[in-house]
C-alpha cells in the first residue's frame, strides 16, 4: 500500500496504526505520510525509497524490526550490545566510542 504524499497526521494522540499511543522524544519521529513511528532518523531515513514509504512488508525485509511496543528501528542490537549498553548507562559514563579495529 503507498500513500499520498501530503497526507496529515491523522490522529493528534501520538498513536499508531496499531492504535498504540507512542511518545516523540529524543530521536523518535513520525512520518507525516505513512504515520509510521521510528526511534531514530536512521531508521526514518530507511524506510523511504525512491520518495515514497516502504510498507511494513518491505521495511521488514531490509532488516528493520518494530520494537517497544511500535517504533520502527534499522536493525536490532545483538545482545552483547545490548548488555553493554546497560552497564554503560547504570554507570552514569558516556558510552565508548565504537573502534573500527
């Protein structure tokens, strides 16, 4: 399914298609075409091909995945990631750079 290009936010409650209320904080944006929620400008950025939106369908087979309940993200972190992550953020230190060795 494609949608109209100029096509409004259709609900004012943060909600998606699934009619999930989601918050935009951080990084987290709505796509004002397909209404779409995404937790960061990657993911948003993805999901758009050619000017249009990918449908579910389509974002699914790039490798993207919905999480917490209704945002969209460009691939999902393996646990060991994930794990770290964690331990970073209980610490209060920033996060390490990521090393390309």
């Amino acid at each position: 399914m494609r949608y109209k290009e100029e096509a409004p936010i259709p609900n004012k409650r943060n909600l998606n298609p699934d009619g999930i209320e989601l918050s935009l904080t951080g990084d987290r944006n709505q796509c004002r075409v397909c209404t779409e929620y995404f937790n960061s400008t990657h993911a948003f950025d993805k999901h758009r091909r050619n000017g249009k939106c990918l449908t579910r369908a389509e974002m699914t087979r790039r490798g993207m995945t919905m999480i917490n309940g209704g945002y969209w993200v460009g691939a999902v972190m393996d646990s060991n990631a994930l794990e770290l992550r964690s331990r970073v953020r209980q610490a209060g230190e920033e996060e390490p750079l990521r090393s390309n060795a």
